[in-house]
C-alpha cells in the first residue's frame, strides 16, 4: 500500500504545476437504515432475539443506522497532450450507531484519463483496513470459541471506456483484490480477479440503459494456510467462480417536482456462486450453490447549485443450495436497507 499511496502523492504533485488546473472538493454525508447488519438467516435472527449463544452474537441489535461522511478530492488538468485528466484521493468513514466494532472505513486513489471525448481509461485503488463480517468457530481451536472473522482488502481496478455514438457505450472493467483474514482464519485469504463488459444505450434523451455481465474467480488459501495440517479440526475451502448480470435504467431530468428536475436510477442484479471444493467434510462448501439477487432504485435533485440530495432503497436476498440442510438454513437471508445522501460540492 504504501508504494501506491507514494505514487499517488508524486503523481497529483506533479500535477498540481500543470497548467489549467482545477482543484475541487466534494463531501457526501449518507445516512441509511438496515433491517439486517449481520445477514442473518431467518433461523439466527430468531436465535438472537431468544437470547441464544450471546458470545456469537455480541450485537446490540440486529438493524441499525448507518451514517457515511465522504470527502473526495479531485484535481483536474490537462498535462498529457491536452486531453483531460482527473486525479482523486477519496475517504470514507461508515459509522453504526448502535453496533460501533462493526465501523469501517476505505480509502480510494484514482487516475482517469482521456485521450478524446470518446475514449478514456481509469485506474483506481481502494484500501480496506478491516471489514467485520460475523463471528465464527476456528479449526484452530479445540472447542467451540467464537472469533470476529474480518479482513483487511486491497482492490487494483482498471477501467476502459468508449463511446461509439451518443447513443452507444462500451466499458470494460479488470480488478484484482487481495482479502487477508485475522490469524484465526487464514484459510480464508484470497486472490479475486473479475472480468466485466458493460453495454449501454441511449435510445432517448431521458432514457438511458446499461447491462453487464461479469465473471469472477477467487482462489482461497485454503490447506496452503497451514504448516502443518494435524493441529486443523478441518480444511475449509472458500474458492468459488461466480457470474454476475445486471441491468439498469436511468431516467435524467424525469420529472418536476416543486420546480425540481429529478433522476430516477432503477437496477437489478442477479449472482451465481460455483463454490468449487471436493472434501464432503467441508460442509459449508461442497456442492454449495448460492443464487443472490439485489434490486436497488434511486431518486436524485439538486437542492442549489453545488448541493443534491439522493434517497435510496436497496434489497438483496441470497438462496443457498446445499446437500446438508443445515448450510442452506444457515446461509439464506435478506437484508434491506433505504436512506438519503448529500452532496456538497465546493
């Protein structure tokens, strides 16, 4: 990390001595509630509120509210043969008012760069210092102790993008992440990498869709986590191949209301995971099959000149598939989640 932050300090440097330049700063404060922090299954929502295994769950509650401050740095020039470029540093802080070990935040470093107004390619960074999931027993210990099973993630993503016409655009989009899990959970760290094209048309002036498809591997560490394999109760593989699809709409300047033109975005998602171990004594991996599917939508306006304001609504639900029932009543959820966002550009 500390290389890419170096690079990214020398590259806004030298940029900040090109000529034209344009500093601006954006602050995005999002306030949002969610009925299921955790993504429990309907059996371990039920086994909180009874009180159940309280070391497992150590929540307060299982919804809460959310509130992100954002603040994101751009510096736009013009260096390269006159073509725009834009350089960002942004940071985002997540807080849980009711559930605070579940705080994270990010840090995000960006390049984009066009070489005409149809063509222009990204490069971006994202640093998580540690993300919370849930609370789990370890193959390193002998009896049943629950540990916070997070990680730490590095993101490396490369964008192309190009407009055919007005009323055509293709993008392409490569990441490579890194998960690295705590001490108890090793096993779990993982190299992803995911392929996607976009397609978007523009069949009218307030209508504007895109598709997607995207494919992706990750490939845990698995029995390469341990030294010696007698001291583990049990190897457990987390690799997995996956197919995303998605479609969206965009409806810009939609309607107006109390003078106010309005934005309608409405997006659904559908997700496949192949999860790819052959132990049979890895049971909450062998033959799993997870089907995720999430429906978003969002209305945005302008307050003023340099302010807007988003509302939001998100659902997701997984459907697992497993030879053991167990695994499909453990993993099986929905979680919902609305809010509102502001933006202040100075």
């Amino acid at each position: 990390m500390k290389k890419i932050i170096i690079l990214s300090i020398l590259m806004i440097s030298g940029s900040l001595f090109a000529k034209n330049a344009v500093f601006s700063t954006n602050i995005f404060v999002e306030t949002a509630y969610d009925n299921n922090i955790l993504k429990l299954s309907s059996n371990d929502l039920v086994r909180f509120k009874n009180g159940y295994d309280p070391e497992k769950f150590s929540i307060k509650t299982s919804d809460d509210l959310i509130t992100s401050a954002k603040v994101r740095l751009d510096l736009k020039h013009y260096k390269i043969a006159g073509h725009t470029q834009i350089n960002r540093i942004a940071l985002k802080y997540n807080k849980y008012w009711q559930n605070d070990f579940l705080d994270y935040l990010y840090l995000q470093f960006s390049l984009k760069q066009y070489l005409s107004k149809k063509f222009n390619f990204e490069l971006d960074y994202y640093f998580y210092p540690r993300m919370f999931v849930n609370k789990y027993d370890s193959v390193l210990d002998d009896a049943t102790h629950y540990r916070d099973f997070s990680y730490s993630k590095n993101s490396y993503i490369g964008k192309i993008n190009y407009s055919y016409s007005y009323k055509f655009q293709i993008n392409y989009k490569f990441e490579y992440s890194q998960l690295f899990y705590n001490k108890y959970f090793t096993e779990y760290d993982a190299d992803n990498i995911l392929n996607e094209i976009e397609i978007g048309v523009f069949p009218l002036d307030k209508l504007r869709i895109f598709t997607a498809y995207s494919y992706k591997i990750s490939q845990a560490n698995a029995a390469n986590a341990f030294d010696d394999l007698q001291y583990v109760s049990q190897v457990k593989d987390a690799s997995y191949k996956a197919d995303m699809f998605a479609l969206s709409a965009d409806f810009p300047k939609l309607v107006v209301i109390y003078a106010k033109l309005l934005d309608l975005n409405l997006k659904g998602k559908y997700e496949r995971y192949f999860y790819q171990t052959d132990d049979q004594l890895d049971i909450y991996h062998y033959g799993r099959y997870d089907k995720v599917i999430t429906l978003s939508s969002k209305l945005g306006f302008d307050l003023k000149k340099n302010v807007s304001l988003d509302l939001f609504y998100q659902y997701r639900f997984r459907n697992t598939s497993s030879p053991f029932l167990q695994v499909e009543t453990d993993k099986t959820y929905n979680v919902s989640e609305t809010g509102l966002a502001i933006r202040y550009s100075l």
